[in-house]
C-alpha cells in the first residue's frame, strides 16, 4: 500500500506519467516522418529529380551486369579457356540467372524485414493494445485512439520494439505492483529511467532521420540554385556511367570478332595483354 513517503510516490508516479506522454510524442513524432513526411518528401523530390534517377538507376545496373560480364571472362582467360559468341552467350545465362537469384533474395529479405522475430509476442501485446486504444473495445471517449494509426502501422510491420513501447506507456500498471511490493520508490525509479532510456534511444532515432534522404532536402526544393546543382551532378554520374558502359561493350565485342586461338594465346602468354585490351 502507499502509505510511505506518499507525497514523494505521488510525485515519482506524476513524473512517471509525464515520461509516457514525452514518449508517446516522440512515437508520433517518428511514425509522422516515417509514414506522412517522407512519402510527402518522395513525391517532391521524385517530381524534380525522378526522371534523372530512372536513368541514371537504369545505367549503373547495366554497368554492373557488364563489370559481372568481364570478371567472368577474367576468370576464363586466367584459367587459359577460350572466348568465343558461344561462350559470351553462356556469360550471359550466368548473368542474367544471377540477378534472377538476387531480387529474389532481396525480396525475401524486405518481407524477413517485416516480420517479427517472436510474432506471438507481437500479437499477444497488439491484442491488449487495442483493448485500450480502439473505440469498439474501448469506448468512443478515448483519447488513446489518436495513437492508433501509429500502432498500427508498427504491428504491420512487424516492428516489436515499437510496440513493446507503445505497452509500456499505455498497457503497462505499474500501480498494481505497488500494492503487494513493500518498495515503491525503488519500482518507480526503475520505470521512469527505463521510459527515459526509451525516449533518449527514439529521439537518437528521429535525428538519425533527419540526416537521411530525402530529410535532408526539405529546405533545398525550393533553392533553384541547389535544384540545378543536384541535376547537373546526375547528369554527370549519367555520362561517366554510360562511357563505363560504352568501353565495356567495346571490349566484350571483340569477343565476337576475335579468333578464339588468339584470345587463348593472349591468356597463356601475358596476362598483362588483358589488362591492357581492356583499360583501352
């Protein structure tokens, strides 16, 4: 019972609330950039930029497919193979089903990324969420529901961390271990750092952010100087990644043209010749 020192409980358990609304606010704070502001963000700058990061996306994954290309011809050309079209061909097949391999396993990594490492646990504490925040369980007079989006969106995807958040500050009764624990301050002490701890970690979170595209560019949309400046450094990465693409199609094509006899001399006799062909 709270019958010791009960003005200072009464404080710690008045400093314990305002901890949880500091970081239900810093909750909001992130779920606001994260799934209002950015998507805002990207629009704007995809509206200015878009068409010269397409093209400039489209460049550096051909580059990277024809720099896979010649590393296998390296490879061959070390080992005192030859190169002829059939070979160039069978290059290619090997190419073309290792990107295969790597978007498939990028989306099984961005659908990993979403799914919680204990899900039972995320249900279990979503579940009792709800019964606090939604207005058919809880009643329409709730002024919790204004977190539902937030909460929402984190059981989504799958974001435990978050959710353990959003129950301690709204679930969590510290008050019914008051009454059967003989030491209340030592309770409360370790809640509030605790939520402290959490709001000092989110708010570490939220200024990383800031730092990150497109954050960082929302005071720049409107400097046309900058606008112009940003394009003219894409178009610049656009042609020096499309001379890339150039000289290496030009050294991939005498693979075509060359007797496979002389590609084999070249590998048995100096490795150097490869090295100069292609810097050529």
């Amino acid at each position: 019972m709270l019958n010791k020192n009960s003005n200072d409980i009464s404080i710690m358990l008045k400093r314990l609330q305002e901890a949880k609304n500091e970081l239900l606010d810093v909750l909001d704070d992130w779920h606001y950039m994260k799934h209002i502001l950015k998507p805002r963000l990207d629009f704007t700058y995809d509206a200015i930029f878009g068409d010269y990061e397409f093209e400039l996306n489209l460049r550096i994954n051909h580059a990277v497919e024809l720099d896979r290309r010649i590393e296998i011809i390296s490879f061959k050309l070390n080992k005192g193979e030859q190169i002829n079209p059939k070979t160039l061909k069978s290059i290619n097949n090997i190419v073309e089903r290792e990107n295969k391999n790597k978007s498939e396993l990028s989306n099984n990594w961005n659908f990993k990324q979403n799914q919680s490492s204990n899900p039972e646990e995320l249900s279990t504490l979503y579940r009792q969420l709800v019964k606090r925040i939604h207005p058919d369980a809880a009643g329409e007079n709730n002024d919790l529901f204004q977190y539902w989006e937030n909460v929402q969106s984190s059981y989504k995807t799958g974001d435990l961390n978050r959710i353990k958040l959003f129950y301690q500050t709204i679930c969590k009764e510290v008050l019914s271990d008051l009454q059967n624990n003989q030491d209340e301050e030592r309770i409360l002490r370790n809640e509030i750092a605790s939520i402290e701890t959490n709001i000092i970690q989110e708010k570490k979170k939220i200024d990383k952010l800031k730092t990150e595209e497109p954050f960082c560019f929302q005071d720049r949309f409107k400097d046309n100087h900058w606008v112009q400046t940003r394009i003219k450094l894409i178009q610049d990465r656009i042609l020096n990644t499309e001379m890339k693409i150039q000289r290496n199609k030009r050294y991939i094509s005498r693979f075509d043209k060359t007797e496979p006899s002389s590609i084999y001399f070249k590998s048995q006799n100096s490795n150097s010749s490869y090295k100069q062909s292609y810097a050529s």
